[in-house]
C-alpha cells in the first residue's frame, strides 16, 4: 500500500466525507446522506466556496455487496490519514442482529477514527456499531425503533432515545430508520453551510419537511392508519383537511355511516384511543409542522388547527410535549421563524 493519501482536497477547506461499507450494509442509509452532501457540494462549489470529497470505504476494499443485493466500489480505509477525515458516516443494516458481532474490526477502527475525525454519525442500526466502538457509554442515541430494545439488551450503557429522529452528543450523532437519515445529513450540512443551503438541498431532492432531531419517529396521521386500518383511513384524511371544523363524535361517526356509539366502540376498540384523543392528536401534528414551518402567530395556528384558542392548545402541548407552543417554535423553527 503506498503512503500517498487517497484523498487530496481539490480546494483549501473542502471536507472530505467516509461512507463505510460492509457486506449487507443497508443500500439507503449510505445513499441517502451520500446524497445529501453531493447535493451540498454542488451547491458549495457554484458558490466558488470548499465543498465535500465523498467517498464509500470498507476495510478491504474493493466490491462489497448491500443487503439489497447491490454491489459497491469501496475504497479501503488504510488508504486515508485519519487526520484528513472530516465526517464519518455509519450506514446500518436490516441483518444487524447478525452482523454486528462480525464487525469488530470495523467497530475498533471507528474507535481509532473518531478521535481524529470532526464528527461520527450512524444511520438507523448503524448505532450498534457506534456502541461497539464504545462511542455512546453514557451518551444518548438513535436507533430505529424496531432495534431499541435489543441495543439496550447489547450496550446497556447507552442511554437510547426512543423518539427522536436523530440525536447529537457532542462529536457523535445517531439517528433513527433509514429516512431519518436524509434528516441527519441535511442538519450536517446546515451546521456547515447554512440553513440556506440546507434548504435548497431538502428543496432539490423533495423532501417534504426538513425535519428537526427532536421531532418524534412517527406520524400521527401514519399511526393512525396503521391502527385503525382501512376503515378509519379516510376518516383521518377527512380530519387533516378539517381541522378548523368542530369535531363531536355525531360529526365523525356521520363520516363512516355509523352509530355515535358503535362509531366510538370500534374507534377505540382499533386505535386505543377514545374518538377526541384521536383528533386531538392530529391536530397537535398539524400545529407543530405549522410551528416548524410557518410564520403565523400561535393564536392563528391554533384556531386553524381546531384548538379554537391559545390557551387550549397549550394545555395540550404541555400535557402531550411537555412545552408551550412558543418554546416548541423556539427550539424547532428557523431562525427566519422564530
């Protein structure tokens, strides 16, 4: 192996970004960021200004194959200077249980990189191998939620943050499933770049909402069809697009047909929610987005959420989030919002 450096910075201050690679790693969690941070790039490098070398690396080198079947080109890593990386990112996989263990070389040489590195982020069960390096002893992380309980059962240490979608520790960032992942490179690259350029990668490669780390894993609306099956998901369709509406159980129950008492037996029979929970619910997930991504003052969110004041909706964020609507705003918005 020569001592030349695989990467040399084509411009003073460009950063070079690791995708590590390894048999059966998860094809979107490398891709989504990698493509991320080659939208960034782009963006950078209009601007005359150092953007990201990005490069898909493993241990050996050479073809590796996703767990979705697909070969990757990879780099090996004794090709780099630790100290010329900048970010490391840690794709996860939906065969973690099993690879993991087999990982220890890879996970020793995270250990060893991440003291060099600015920053080290896994996406979705990615974190097992973060664990494994012995990154989050103490710290808190991400995971997909389908993984929380046998990451806590493997690292115990880690302190495992069952909601957010991504969580930053310091140097050390973990995020949550697959998608979730798109998420954590986007708040990267606003750390580096600017919410600006954030927002016109999240722009370019349509994404709905660039979402802040500490917005819960699920949709409510998602949540909702997944409970409540066919026979309530045009129902919850129906409330989205009527929120400023009075919602009486007469009102839904009309909605499917139904008997106001049958209606609110087999709603909460399905969902393990009474009928006014449930939209309860909906409309906290609609003034939250409005909060992250609008300007209207609260009083006009909650009215146009159906809270019909203020002083409702903040009863409801306090007892369901645990803050005002304000200081939701305050920790989540833009700062153009806030």
């Amino acid at each position: 192996m020569t001592n030349t450096p695989y990467f040399l910075p084509k411009l003073s201050g460009e950063r070079l970004v690791l995708f590590l690679a390894y048999e059966d790693v998860g094809l979107l969690d490398l891709t989504g960021p990698q493509t991320v941070f080659w939208a960034a790039d782009k963006r950078m490098r209009a601007r005359g200004l150092p953007g990201y070398a990005r490069q898909v690396a493993s241990l050996a080198g050479g073809m590796v194959r996703s767990a979705e079947g697909m070969a990757l080109d990879t780099v090996p890593l004794s090709s780099f200077l630790l100290e010329q990386i900048d970010t490391i990112i840690v794709p996860g996989s939906p065969d973690m249980p099993r690879v993991q263990p087999l990982l220890r070389e890879l996970s020793d040489w995270i250990a060893g990189a991440a003291e060099r590195a600015r920053r080290t982020a896994s996406v979705c069960s990615g974190t097992f191998l973060l664990a494994q390096a012995g990154l989050l002893n103490g710290k808190r992380a991400a995971t997909h939620w389908a993984m929380c309980d046998l990451l806590q059962e493997r690292f115990p240490a880690v302190d495992i943050d069952r909601n957010s979608l991504f969580v930053n520790q310091h140097a050390v960032w973990t995020s949550a499933g697959v998608t979730a992942g798109i998420d954590l490179a986007l708040a990267l690259v606003e750390g580096d770049c600017g919410h600006d350029v954030a927002m016109q990668v999240a722009r370019e490669l349509v994404v709905f909402l660039k979402r802040p780390g500490g917005q819960a894993q699920f949709s409510e609306l998602l949540l909702a069809q997944e409970a409540g099956g066919d026979a309530f998901e045009r129902l919850h369709l129906w409330i989205m697009d009527n929120l400023a509406l009075d919602m009486p159980v007469e009102l839904l129950a009309g909605q499917l047909n139904m008997s106001p008492r049958n209606f609110a037996r087999v709603y909460k029979e399905k969902t393990g929610r009474t009928p006014a929970k449930g939209v309860e619910a909906l409309r906290l997930e609609a003034a939250r987005r409005m909060l992250e991504s609008s300007a209207r003052g609260v009083e006009q969110v909650a009215r146009l959420c159906g809270f019909g004041s203020e002083e409702r909706m903040r009863t409801a964020f306090q007892r369901t989030l645990g803050v005002s609507p304000s200081d939701y705003r305050k920790r989540f918005a833009p700062s153009a919002i806030r």
